[in-house]
C-alpha cells in the first residue's frame, strides 16, 4: 500500500509540472481562429491535476465521467490519466457539443463507445439530458470536471444541474473538480424569473454569476435548485494559485465558437445576439468578436458567414454582412469594463432598418435575457445606463447569497 502511494505521489507530482507549463505556456488556439494578444498569468492548478486531494474518494468505487475535450491535464484527457492509475472507469456522459467538442450548439449528440478506451459514451444533450437510473445503476460515485466561462446561457451548468439531482435521486456522489471562470471576476445582468426557465437559463441568477463551477455546483445544492430541494452528496476540489481576480488562458477553447480569450469575454454580451436576427460572427473564424447583418444601416466592417465546423448551418450564410468589427478590442481593457456592454446591442437595434424584425419570433431573446423586460426595455429606446440601474437591488442581493459558497475570496469591484 505504501509502494503505492509514493508511486502515486510521484505521478501526481509529475502531472502538475505538466498541467503548469501547458497551461500557462498554450492559450487555446483554433486551426482557424485570430490569434489574439496573451496576457501573462499566474500558474494556476486546476482541480482534476490535484489527485492527491480527490484520489482516496475515487479509489475502489466505479467512476462515470462527466467531461469534454477540455477536461485535461497538462497533455493527458482526465479519462486516460484516471485509467493509468488504475481507477474503475464505467461510462463517460458527454454534454453540449459532444466528448471532443466538435459538434453545432444545439446539435443531437448521440450515444457510441470512445475508440481510444473502449468505455461507453453516454450524450446529456438531445433528448436525454439527465442521466437515467439504469446508467447509474453500477456507479458509486460522478466526476465532473468541464471548463465553464461564466454566463447562465452556458449549458454546461445546466448539464450539471440534472447530473447532480440524478445522482441525488439515486444514491450517487458527485465529485467536482474545479477550474477557472475566465469571467469570474464581475456579476452583471438580470435575474432570471422563473417563468422563462429552460435549458439556456435554469435558476435565478445573473448573465454573469462571477463563480468556478465549483462554487455553483455548491450554490445549486445549497439553496434547493434541484428538483423538490434535494441535495447531493457533493464533493468538491478547488483550483490552486486562483482567485477570482485571477487572468487566466484558457489552454482549449471550452466549445467551437469561443476560439480565443477575446471572444470568452466578449460572449456574454453579444450572445443576445442569438435571439436576434443579427449574427454574431457564427461561420467566420471571428466568432463572438464581430456582429452585422445585411441590411444593417451603418457600420464598419463586413464578413460572410460560411457553414463550417461548429457552425454547419449559420445565420445569413453565404451572405455578406455590414457591421462591426471588435477584434482589435484590448483584451485588458475588455476585463477592466466589468460588465456587460448594452452598447452593442442597442446599436444595431436602432440601425436596423425594420426594427419589428429585430427580435426572432420565438422569442428565444427572452429565454437568454431570463424575461422579456430586456427586450422591451431595448424597444422603448432606453439606455444602457437606464437599463442596467434596474438591475442593481436584485444583483445586490444575489451577491449576499453568492458569498456563502465562494472557495475564492478575491473581492469584486461592481
């Protein structure tokens, strides 16, 4: 037994060397992507390279993972790190955008077996999106370890969310494993009501949470969000050398159209965008860091959307698009602006030349907006200064509630 822990200890020691030098060394890069600037950071260890800290509650039990092509450490996927120290790995749950990361937003995933291990590959995104009682039948105990980037309409915490109240419905630990929030270091945005609640908006927080997956993993057990208040028996491991002040590069682009920092932080404001008839630069390789439409009356900046990988079908595809272009945009100044930026949106509204065809007609705006006062704010020409003061009693209290679960103290400033 202690043969075995040294060796284990060496491996662990091994890895963080690892984990440290790919992370910090290789921020996330696409075969196609604008490179953008790198911001020097500190050497963070994300919780999945801390073995030493979670191997004692995964050693001897049968493990399911819930992971995707971010789920790495250093230069080794969670999955084979886990199986060459000879843990008991069962089924592998895979969520938005498939195991390797490469499928559409809102594309089916599909079941199959992972070449490399033989384990099964069980899809939380299409028609199953909570792990049922049989495929948790065998299983003592769920990791999950997924890269997040902060906004509510950010399916990976919605794929949690039924991961957890499976596991609590069926005697099953749940073991997170902790990274960064690139976006963790501000709380901006409406509360969602609970009248809007879908897969893009589950529980009554802000666009931006400003908290690890971690800490919303804790959040969602603690304040009864699971379904009749359950709770799972949660563990929970946190990043070290992080604090939610913290500049961090992403190694991996957490889903096929966030390829750089630039469009991470530029996501939760232009992801509105998706319920409107503008692009946000889906089928280019600037996606999230430009916008337009073809009928836009000003701008800048023109691009084609084109179906490619991540973007099969995208919108106004093979068309050409006025608008504008922000990938020139200071990554450091995109931090510092600690919220979300209306200026965006509210621009191509007002220079839309038929504005009642601004917002789709299902809505889906709302479902990202968590209501329709947003919308109609937008509509009755307010400004983003006036919008955004309507937020700030119910923002105030959610960070009261946001406190009694952050691993990171790190003091925001808004």
């Amino acid at each position: 037994m202690n043969f075995k822990i040294t060796l284990l200890a060496i491996f662990s020691c091994w890895l963080l060397v690892n984990c440290a030098a790919k992370e910090q060394k290789e921020p996330m890069t696409s075969p196609k992507a604008v490179p953008a600037p790198t911001i020097e950071t500190k050497k963070v260890t994300v919780g999945a390279a801390r073995i030493d800290q979670y191997y004692d509650l995964i050693n001897n039990k049968s493990i399911a993972l819930v992971v995707n092509q971010t789920s790495m450490i250093g230069n080794t996927h969670l999955a084979d790190t886990l199986l060459s120290i000879g843990i008991d790995l069962k089924a592998i749950f895979a969520p938005e955008h498939g195991f390797r990361g490469k499928a559409d937003a809102g594309e089916k995933v599909v079941d199959g077996v992972d070449t490399k291990t033989g384990i099964p590959l069980l899809s939380l995104y299409g028609k199953n999106k909570k792990p049922k009682p049989a495929q948790l039948a065998d299983i003592d105990l769920v990791i999950f370890d997924i890269q997040d980037v902060g906004a509510r309409f950010y399916t990976y915490i919605s794929t949690m969310h039924y991961v957890m109240e499976a596991c609590a419905e069926n005697g099953v630990e749940v073991l997170v494993l902790d990274r960064p929030n690139p976006n963790g270091h501000y709380v901006d945005g409406p509360i969602l009501d609970a009248d809007y609640q879908s897969f893009v908006g589950m529980h009554p927080i802000p666009v931006v949470h400003g908290m690890t997956i971690a800490e919303y993993a804790k959040m969602v057990n603690g304040e009864g969000w699971l379904k009749d208040g359950i709770q799972c028996q949660l563990s929970t491991v946190a990043c070290e050398n992080y604090n939610h002040e913290t500049v961090y590069n992403l190694p991996i682009k957490p889903s096929p159209n966030l390829p750089n920092n630039r469009s991470i932080y530029l996501y939760p404001s232009l992801c509105f965008f998706e319920g409107t008839t503008i692009s946000a630069g889906r089928g280019t390789n600037t996606q999230f860091q430009v916008y337009g439409h073809p009928d836009l009356a000003e701008g800048t900046h023109s691009f084609t959307p084109q179906s490619m990988d991540g973007a099969k079908y995208p919108k106004h595809e093979g068309k050409t698009c006025i608008g504008y272009d922000l990938t020139e945009l200071d990554l450091a100044d995109l931090r510092n602006e600690r919220g979300l930026n209306l200026s965006y949106l509210i621009n191509a509204y007002q220079n839309m030349p038929k504005s009642e065809e601004f917002f789709l007609k299902n809505l889906f705006f709302d479902k990202l907006a968590g209501g329709s006062t947003l919308r109609k704010q937008i509509i009755a020409g307010k400004s983003a200064k006036e919008i955004k003061a309507t937020w700030q009693k119910d923002l105030n209290k959610f960070r009261k509630t946001r406190a009694k679960y952050l691993l990171y103290h790190a003091t925001l400033s808004n």
